[in-house]
C-alpha cells in the first residue's frame, strides 16, 4: 500500500520547479438521510497550480463509521470561481478507491467557500456529496487550510 501512494505521489508532481500545494480538511461524514451521528472525515491533498483558480491533484484520507474505518484514496480537482474578492466559491470532484472494511470505487462533488489569508495561504470550507458504488450516497462538510509553494 505504501508504494502505491508513493506512486500516486511522485506521479503528481510535475517538475521540481512546479507550483505545488497542500491542504489538510477536518469534518464530519454521514450517510445521506442519517444525520444523527458525527462520523470522521479527514481528507488531506497535494495539488499542482494549473493557474491561481485551477489546482489538480491527488489525495486520501480517513472515514471512520463507528469502529470501521475507511482509507480513500482519490484524483481530485478544485476551481475556484472568479466572483468575489478575499473570499472566493469554489468547486470540488474527487475520484477514486477505498480501502479499509469494504474496498469500492467512490466519486465526490461538492462546493463550498475559499478564504484567502495572503498570497499563498487560504482557510477552505467544503460541503458535498460521497458515492460508494456498494454502500450508497453520503454528504460531508469539511475545513481546513490550504497552502501554495
């Protein structure tokens, strides 16, 4: 498994000299009608910086759904939208497998709000919706913070 994400990782980057990004998101999962329990959503990415407003990458996480726990690991891509000044919408899609007690193919979509602390720095807050080929439709919200190199 290790080498896989390695893989995944050194396919990522484009060049030495590429403008990189990372982003790390914390929040809560749960399946879509069931919105008693707080199930944990952690969901960490490299991306390259097509452009200021398109970042392409990959990434993976945790889910943990009572003591079953969930490893995704996905291709993903973040637009943010040219409307608006310090904070900006964004778009998000993820594609890509889980590892853990069910192995399944999943995608997200979702959108949610960019706030930009400086240049290079941005505070990120997503909601969106998890398909799991096997175990159905889930809706996450998520924030973390974005940083670019």
């Amino acid at each position: 498994m290790k080498k896989i994400i390695l893989l995944i990782l050194s396919l990522s980057v484009y060049t030495l000299s590429a403008d990189l990004g990372i982003d790390a998101t914390l929040g809560t999962i749960n399946p879509k009608g069931q919105y008693t329990d707080f199930n944990l959503d952690f969901d960490g990415h490299l991306w390259y910086l097509w452009d200021q407003m398109v970042l392409l990458g990959c990434g993976g996480g945790v889910q943990q759904f009572g003591t079953a726990k969930q490893y995704p690991i996905v291709l993903s891509g973040l637009i943010r939208l040219p409307i608006g000044g310090q904070m900006l919408p964004l778009i998000s899609g993820d594609w890509g497998y889980t590892l853990g007690s069910l192995n399944e193919f999943l995608y997200k979509a979702g959108g949610g709000l960019d706030l930009k602390l400086g240049d290079n720095s941005s505070l990120i807050a997503l909601l969106g919706y998890q398909n799991n080929v096997r175990s159905g439709a889930f809706l996450y919200s998520r924030a973390g913070i974005l940083l670019e190199f």
